[in-house]
C-alpha cells in the first residue's frame, strides 16, 4: 500500500497568513492526489482533486501542487471559516490511502 | 441538491453483523462509482470499498476483505455494507461517498459501534 505522509501534523495561523501543508507518498502517485477539508463533526470535503484541479465552488485561496512523490496544499491567505482538519489522497492505485491529516487551528 | 443520507449504524458485539444503506439523491447515481470509507473516533480517514457504476468490479481494502461486503441497487439509488464478523477495531464512522477513485459527495455518517 502506498503509505501518505502530511507535516506538520497541527499548525496555528492568523487571518491572512500564508499556509502551506505538505503531503508525501511513499512511491510514485504521478498526479493523482486529492485534498479535503474536514471541520469537527461534519463530513470531509473535497477541495482540490489530480493535484491542482480546484473542486467547483471551492475558494481560489486553495492552491495544490506537486507531482511524484511530494506534494503542497497552500492557502494563500488564511479566513476564519478555514479551521478544521486537511488531508491528502492518493487516487493512483487501490487502496486509496489518506495521510493522517493536519489540524488547522485560527489564533 | 446532492445529499447521500446513510443510515444502519448501532451497538453490535464482537463477531455480530450489522447492515449499512446509504441512499442518494441529486445526482446521477446509477452512473456513479461509490465508495464506503471510515473513520475511527479521534482517528483519521480510511477508504474501505468501492463498487462501479453498473456493479461489476468491487475492490477492498485488506483490512475488511472477506468481512464486508459493497453491493448496490440502482433502482432504489441505494448503497449497501454487509458488515460481519465485526471486531472492536472495526468501531468508527462510517460514510458513503461517490467517485471512482476520489471522494466529490459524502453523506454525513452512520457509527458503528463494536464492542461487549
């Protein structure tokens, strides 16, 4: 199984700040790698699938990019409604596997 | 407006069975793949099953593969878990999501609680 690996693991960022979250795979997944968001209690949701294609209604602020084996989600400037937990997928080969997230906290 | 409501999760003991459902609406489900991935309390995400649109190939992940099975039925825009021989470990939610390899719609989750 491929295994994904995200840092930092929590981080705490005022309003406007740049953000910036890594995600490495532990072999090759080319392009295919997906964002979510997830806030406490509620469902995950897609923001960014194959790298950098923004999910429809998704605010521009989110940026992904990478390719192989290392990858970065940015938010170019950090709002209030943008706490919650991010994670990584890799949608190359079965299984799936996320990375084991990173918590997004507004100071 | 898309919603996947799943329904099915309870209190079972180690070794009991239990059946999810997840019912859709709008959008086009009978040609959608859909997927069951769970989330252990406190836990992170982890992708179980998928099926195809038309249910010929379904693929899961190890650590349910001969426990659980995916199955759907198009007329009813419903999907389906057979969950069995269930194990403490097995305890989180559990959410349907549509896509063929990543997740654009997931439900809101059912628990699944497994323990005596």
């Amino acid at each position: 199984d491929i295994q994904m690996t995200q840092s930092p693991s929590a981080l705490s960022a005022n309003v406007g700040d740049k953000v910036t979250i890594t995600c490495r795979a532990s072999q090759g997944v080319r392009n295919w790698l997906a964002w979510y968001q997830q806030k406490p209690g509620g469902a995950p949701h897609l923001l960014i699938y194959k790298t950098s294609t923004l999910e429809s209604g998704v605010p521009s602020r989110f940026v992904g990019s990478g390719s192989g084996t290392e990858f970065t989600l940015t938010i170019s400037s950090l709002q209030p409604d943008d706490f919650g937990t991010y994670y990584c997928q890799q949608h190359y080969t079965y299984p799936w596997t996320f990375g084991q997230g990173t918590k997004v906290d507004i100071k | 407006e898309v919603r996947l409501v799943e329904s099915g999760g309870d209190l079972v003991q180690p070794g009991g069975s239990l059946r999810l459902s997840c019912v859709a609406s709008g959008f086009s489900f009978s040609t959608s793949d859909m997927n069951w991935v769970r989330q252990a309390p406190g836990k992170g995400l982890e992708w179980i099953s998928n099926i195809s649109s038309s249910a010929i190939s379904t693929f899961s992940a190890e650590s349910v593969k001969g426990r659980f099975t995916i199955s759907r039925d198009n007329a009813k825009n419903s999907l389906y878990l057979q969950m069995n021989s269930l194990r403490v470990e097995d305890t989180a939610i559990y959410y349907c999501a549509s896509g063929a390899s990543y997740f654009r719609h997931w439900g809101q989750g059912t628990l699944v609680t497994v323990s005596s």
